[in-house]
C-alpha cells in the first residue's frame, strides 16, 4: 500500500526531473553550439564538445577530431579548445609549450584577439538568438488578434445564454463603441455596474444586428502561472471561478479586487470546469512585479490571469513584424531581470526573487504540465536569463572573458598567469556562492 500511495509523489518527481533536464539541456547545447561553431569558424579547433559533467555515457569523434560526448551529470555542458587547461578555458602553459608554433594559432589562447572574443561571446549570442526564434515561431504559430474584435470560437461555458456566433464583429457593448482591443478591454475594466448580461452590437454576415451575451471579461482562466498558488491549488486553463467564499462573482477584475484585500487569508473558490462545480482552497502570495517605471510594486495574487468569453479570430503576421515583437521580449526580458537585480541588491524587492536551480526544475515540470507553447515559452525566457547571466563580468563566465579581452586590447598586454589564477577562484568562488544562495532560497522560501 505505502508504493502505491508514492506512485504519485515519485511520478511527480520523475516529471519534474526530465523537464528540468530537457530544458537545461536544449539552453545549454545552444549556448556551447554558439561557441563552438563561431570557433571553428574562426580557426580555433574544438577538442571536446561535452554536455553534462563527470563520467562519459557515451561518445564519438568526428573528422575534425572534436570529441562529441555526453556524461553523467547533465547539469551543464563546455567545449574545451586544444590549449585549454580544463572546462573554464582557462589556458594550459605546458600544453601551449608543447604545440608547433603554427599550431598555436588554432588554439584559444593563440588566436588573434577578435577571434577569441567572437568565440567567447557566440555563446550567451547563440542564446539570445534561441529565444527570438521561439518567440517569434509562437507569434507566427498563434497569430495576432485582428481588428476590429471578432468572435473566433466560443469557449465552453455553463448555461446557453450565448447568441454570438463564431464570426461576429463586436462593434458595440451596451451602446459602447469598441472599434479595437483596447476598447474592449477598457470597457470591461471600468463599466459600472457589471451586469451579468449585456447587449451586443455586431455584424453578422454582413448585417449589423443585436444580440445578447455575457461580461467580456468573465473570471475565466487564461493562464495559470508556475509555481502560484492556482497552479498549487491545482486550478486550469479553461476554468470558470463562480463565486469566491459564497460572494457569486461575474467579472474578472471582482476576482482581482477580493484577492488583492484578502491579505492571504485562506479563499473558498467554487470553480465550473467541463461541466461540473468543484470546490478549491487557496491562498494568495505578495509577489513583486515590474510598474512598468523601472520599479517594482508588490501585489496580492493567486497567479493567474483572465479571458475572453471566446477566443479572438486571429491572423497571421508579417515575419518582419513577428521578428521584432520576438526581438523586442527578449529586451523585455533582459531589462526586467536587470531591474529585479538590482532592486534585490538594494533591498528594495526581496531575494527570494531569485530562484535555485530547484525552484527552475519546479516551473519548467509546471510550464510542461500546461502545454508545449507554455514549454517551449519557458525555455525562450530561461534563454534569455542564461545568456545575460553568462555576459556578467565575473571571472569564469564569458562576460569575465570578455572583459580580460578588452583589457588587453587597451594595455596591448594579457593579464599575468597569476592575475588570471587568483581571478579565476575569486570568480568561481563568487558563483558557487550565488549558487548556494540561491538554492537556500528554493528551500527557505
């Protein structure tokens, strides 16, 4: 009875485990892929192409005697160029030695200067480029909302009250214009009262005609974020939250207002889902999240958000167009965790903003149980967040490199091997310490 009743716990588990491994692994590819292959571009010759750490599984050499191999600890991966001391591209004086001097030009170390830089910075490059190509694969993939709002399919809802039809342009709501979005979207944040039915203006097959239908707006789940207290509540896309501790609900920004004053008190949910009610217990967390200012507020939420009572008829962008709004998240991105940053450092927003590598695992096991769009999201985001990370300038991650390159571009000298030694254990000693920080936080927290 005792393994039958773990069975959950250790699928759970597993789960967590080969998602976590899936991303990491698909992140980390990329971002030695980008150094190796700039490398060889550039003439400097990979020895060893390894994903993970440790043992090796299984490996294989290729015509240009790069060994390819996979290890045991699959939590990272390097490329070591001939010449290198080990995994950190730390340069090995001995073996430096022993090369024919035209040997040495195809080593890391004997490369000219913008070659060794290319090749350092082509990894968190590499990651960049990963998540602009995600992101604008899922904007191609979904398509944009076209204007003005038109009905693309009904979502499944309780009761048969609907009369709008896949296809119908929403001109009007209760006599209010809607000719965009946005106008929808402020209507359903401002109307007063809310009133569970309203009247539509639409065209429908080319004549504009009134129909009634539901609060634009409904507390329907759209997304469940990981690791909120829905997704541990065990909450859904789809959704429908009826009433919040017996208070009957019918729009969604009543939800937001009883979350935001219930100052984490537990919350009965009665929720409609596939045709049956079902009861849920949660309670709200204070996030932090950006104002949009370059700061940082902090908001009582359950961690979801809301939709449509039907899903917009869409259409497929420009690819140029698509590019850069897949261009422009991953600068979203990159200045949002800049900002996070440094408010943890001054002690403006708190530090368990900062995730381990088991809070990671847990958000890519509750972004896989969503779906593959969310999936494949997480892993264009963490990307992201990977290969910023890699340009700090710290001794022993790519940015450290680069800046030992810029300062020999401007003294014309490198660094002394004992600089480079002592500056090498300071850095990795500083990254073990981030490391083990922010893995007390995945506990503490």
């Amino acid at each position: 009875m005792e393994l039958i009743n773990s069975i959950p716990v250790m699928g759970g588990f597993l789960w967590t485990v080969l998602s976590f491994v899936v991303v990491l692994s698909v992140i980390i590819f990329i971002h030695e892929y980008g150094h190796y292959i700039v490398g060889r571009w550039c003439g400097i010759k990979a020895e060893v192409f390894s994903m993970g750490f440790g043992p090796v599984i299984f490996s294989r050499v290729d015509r240009r005697g790069t060994r390819w191999q996979i290890s045991l600890i699959p939590l990272g991966g390097y490329v070591r160029f001939l010449g290198d001391a080990d995994a950190s591209s730390r340069s090995d004086p001995a073996a430096l030695e022993s090369l024919p001097e035209e040997e040495r030009v195809h080593t890391l170390t004997g490369a000219p200067l913008y070659k060794r830089a290319l090749t350092v910075a082509a990894g968190p490059v590499a990651n960049f480029i990963l998540s602009i190509v995600i992101f604008t694969g899922l904007i191609l993939a979904t398509g944009m909302a076209t204007e003005p709002p038109t009905v693309g399919a009904l979502k499944s809802l309780p009761g048969s009250g609907v009369e709008l039809q896949q296809g119908d342009v929403i001109l009007a709501i209760d006599g209010v214009e809607t000719p965009d979005y946005e106008a929808l979207f402020d209507y359903a944040s401002k109307a007063d009262p809310i009133k569970p039915v309203l009247t539509y203006r639409v065209r429908r097959a080319g004549e504009v005609v009134e129909v009634k239908g539901p609060f634009p707006m409904l507390p329907l789940i759209e997304t469940v974020q990981p690791q909120s207290a829905a997704m541990a509540a065990g909450l859904k896309v789809g959704d429908l939250i009826l009433s919040v501790d017996g208070r009957k609900i019918t729009a969604f920004r009543e939800l937001q207002k009883i979350v935001a004053d219930s100052d984490g008190r537990p919350m009965q949910l009665k929720v409609w889902r596939d045709g049956e009610v079902m009861d849920f217990t949660l309670s709200a967390k204070v996030v932090d999240l950006p104002d949009g200012k370059g700061g940082f507020t902090k908001r009582t939420l359950i961690g979801i958000t809301g939709g449509l009572f039907f899903d917009p008829e869409t259409r497929m962008p420009n690819p140029l167009t698509a590019l850069k709004m897949g261009t422009a998240q991953v600068g979203d991105i990159v200045t949002s965790s800049l900002s996070g940053l440094t408010h943890m450092i001054s002690g403006a927003i708190s530090s368990c903003n900062l995730q381990g590598p088991v809070g990671i695992a847990k958000t890519s096991a509750d972004a896989a149980s969503q779906g593959f769009s969310s999936f494949i999201w997480f892993i264009g985001m963490l990307s992201t967040a990977i290969g910023l990370v890699n340009l700090f300038p710290i001794p022993v991650l790519d940015g450290g490199h680069l800046v030992f390159f810029a300062y020999e571009a401007v003294v014309r000298r490198r660094p002394s091997e004992t600089a480079m030694r002592i500056l090498m254990t300071a850095g990795l000693a500083l990254v073990l310490t981030l490391m083990a920080f922010s893995l007390a936080n995945d506990f503490i927290c």
